[in-house]
C-alpha cells in the first residue's frame, strides 16, 4: 500500500511550500524570477502566512535585481526607472500568460 506522500505526489495533490526570503526584517514571497540581458530579476509580494482569500483586492510586487559584488550576491533595486517599467512589464506579461494557461484547464 502507497503510503499518503506518495499518493499525494503521483496525483499531483502536493502542498504549495512558498519560497520566502527576508529583507530588512519583513518575509517576502518570491511569485516570478526571470532573467534579462544576463541579469536575473525576482518579482517579490510581502508574505503573510495567514491568508485573507479576496478575490478583488490586488497585490502589488516588488522587483528586485540580483548583484554580484566580490563574489557575494545580493539584492537591489533597480534604479534606471526605464529598465524597471521594462521588467515590471515582462513580469505583468508573464502573469497574465500563466493566468491564461489555468483559464484553459
């Protein structure tokens, strides 16, 4: 007999782990990465891991860009305000694609 993980995993009933980092002291969820001209950008929504479920309300990300100084990774703002109306638009693309693929299921 399969045991529940197994089940859960082969029928594709897996929890949801979000994947969280802390800035400044608040807990933020990553939601997107993607990378451009060479540059990987995080789309970020503060985490709160208790849910309030409405449907109306809209949440604002956070884009931040991935630095490497001295071999150490980090990350920054982006301050060339056209590269980030860019990327905020790359992102908001991505997310309607993906909304678009779950209205097709």
């Amino acid at each position: 007999m399969a045991n529940l993980d197994e089940f859960e995993k082969e029928n594709g009933l897996e929890e949801y782990e979000p994947d969280i980092i802390e800035l400044d002291g608040e807990q933020f969820e990553i939601i997107d990465a993607l990378t451009y001209e060479d540059v990987n950008y995080l789309a970020l929504i503060p985490y709160e891991e208790e849910e309030e479920e409405d449907e109306d309300a809209e949440t604002e990300f956070i884009v931040l860009m991935e630095v490497e100084e001295n071999g150490e990774y980090f990350l920054s703002t982006i301050d060339d305000e056209a590269l980030s109306d860019k990327i905020g638009e790359m992102f908001l693309a991505h997310f309607d694609e993906l909304a678009n693929e779950l209205d097709e299921d």
